[in-house]
C-alpha cells in the first residue's frame, strides 16, 4: 500500500519511528493499481522519498560520495535501462501516430521547443507532501504554458488514471496542451520531448536519465541538486551539500543502493542488474490467481 509502515515497536530501538516502504523506481511490467506485483521495493528506515520535509534513506545516500567503481555501475546500468527502452512501469506503447503528429507540429512552429508534462494522481503521496502551489494536472499545464507561450505542450496522463483505476482525469486537457498523448509508455513520450516540466513526477528522474532539461514545480527526490531546474524552494539542507552529486550518483543511489530487487524466476533476492535482464526481456512472471482474479474485479468496479 502507498506509503506503508512497518512498525517493529516490541523491538525497535530507542526513537525507531518503523519502515516505510514504497515502489522501487524500476517497478514492473504493468500497473501497481492493476496489482501487478513489483520487482523492487524501496526501505526506508529515516523518512519516504517523496516526502521532503525530512531526510529520507534515499536522500541521504544521494549526497554521499561514491567510488569510482559504484559510479561505473551506475554508467552501465543507466546505458543498459535506456538501450533497453524500460521506464517504471514498462507498459510498451509505441508512439505510434503520435510521432507523426509531433513532427507536424514541429514543421509548423520550427524552433519550438516540446515540453512533455506528465500528468499525476492528484491525491497521491507525492503531491500532497511534495507540490507547491501547484497541485493539479490543469495548474501544471497552465503554469507550463505561461512560462512557455510559444512551446509545443504535450500533456501524458497517468497510466493508473487512464485505466481509470485511480481519479483525477482532466476534462478539457485538449484545450491547454498541443497534444494529449493517450495510452503512450513513459520511454515512448519522452522520445518526442526536449524537456519535461513536472510538479513530482518520477518520470522527471526517468528524463534526467535520458538526457533531457527538467523543471520541477514541487520538490521531488532528484531536486535540489544542481541537476534541475526548481521553479519551488527545495530543501535548504540539498542545496548545501558539497560536492554536488553527479547524474550518476543519482542513478546509484536511486537504482541500486536504496531499493531491494527480487527475481521473477527465482523469487530469490537479486542485484539491479538481473531484474534490468528480467524486465528487458520479458520475463516478470505471473501474480498469484488470487490477485489476478482480485485486479479483474477491480477492472470491473473501476
């Protein structure tokens, strides 16, 4: 469950608060809301990363220097999750028509730049305890297009409301982006973007990765390091860390220190690594007939 707590009170030492638990970065092929079970968790014994009015674990392993070794590690895992086209979710839609729709509108306002917004749960963790000012998919489109008038806009919406598992669809999105990019992988619309302006979005991480600006509105994880663009005041305590943590180290803290990966195939604990192999290759595995039985019920109340 989003932003569970593991309290071990009978034996926790002195001012143990419990373990929060959230999705690794690199989840799954398929939706968490579809109870699609994940490959990686995250642990977290000091806070939650998308809560950034406390140190979290990730936080703290961001700002710690790396080897030079653990940020080879990372240069190659980075190389190996964009060769391989994965992103959180792996949902494998291709862009499609919408590639052609991209260029069009390019040919017609040459010079634009294209920025992707992606869409959020609007009653997520994420945004309640991360977000600005601007709190909602249509705050962010709007906010976008202000600062950028010129701009092509292309608004993604979130997978889990698209397969209207969660609320927040935006009525009128047509009217405030260029382009609604419906039913699209997260690693297909960053393809057709130059930058992604963002309030928390993970996939703001995702688009680091692959090389594209970010503007962020709220305070995600990957703010506040030097590797944004923070339009909203992050915490003080990034901004004094020296020296500035590389994309990589990042990448590292990110992908492979926080999280714990499980193997599919095996159901043995696993490295990063083999869960990249896993997923680029299709081999996931099957929840129990029990929660796939319970994701078809759901489908049908949703």
């Amino acid at each position: 469950e989003e932003g569970a707590t593991i309290a071990w009170a009978s034996r926790a030492p002195e001012g143990f608060a419990g373990l929060r638990i959230e999705d690794g970065f690199l989840r799954s092929k398929g939706l968490g809301a579809e109870l699609v079970p994940p490959l990686s968790l995250a642990v977290d014994d000091l806070g939650i990363y998308y809560d950034p009015s406390r140190e979290s674990r990730l936080e703290r392993l961001i700002a710690t220097p790396i080897s030079a070794v653990a940020e080879e590690r990372a240069l190659w895992l980075r190389a190996t999750i964009l060769d391989s086209g994965l992103s959180k979710y792996n949902l494998g839609a291709p862009a499609g028509a919408m590639k052609e729709k991209v260029a069009a509108l390019r040919a017609e306002r040459p010079g634009a730049k294209v920025i992707l917004v992606p869409g959020q749960v609007e009653d997520d963790a994420s945004i309640r305890l991360g977000a600005g000012e601007i709190r909602t998919n249509r705050g962010l489109l709007e906010a976008t297009r202000a600062a950028n008038p010129d701009a092509i806009l292309l608004y993604k919406p979130h997978p889990d409301i698209e397969a209207g598992l969660r609320p927040g669809r935006l009525d009128g999105a047509e009217g405030l982006a260029d382009l609604v990019l419906d039913g699209i992988d997260a690693q297909a619309a960053m393809g057709l973007a130059d930058r992604v302006w963002t309030m928390t979005s993970g996939l703001g991480f995702e688009a680091l990765m692959r090389g594209l600006p970010v503007t962020t509105l709220g305070a995600p994880f990957y703010a506040g390091w030097g590797l944004t663009e923070d339009r909203r005041m992050v915490p003080e305590r990034r901004l004094k860390v020296q020296p500035r943590p590389t994309l990589d180290q990042l990448v590292h803290a990110a992908l492979i220190a926080y999280p714990r990966y499980l193997d599919p195939v095996s159901g043995e604990p696993c490295p990063p690594e083999l869960a990249v192999e896993r997923l680029a290759h299709g081999l996931t595995g099957r929840g129990s007939p029990r929660l796939r039985l319970l994701a078809k019920l759901q489908g049908v109340f949703a």
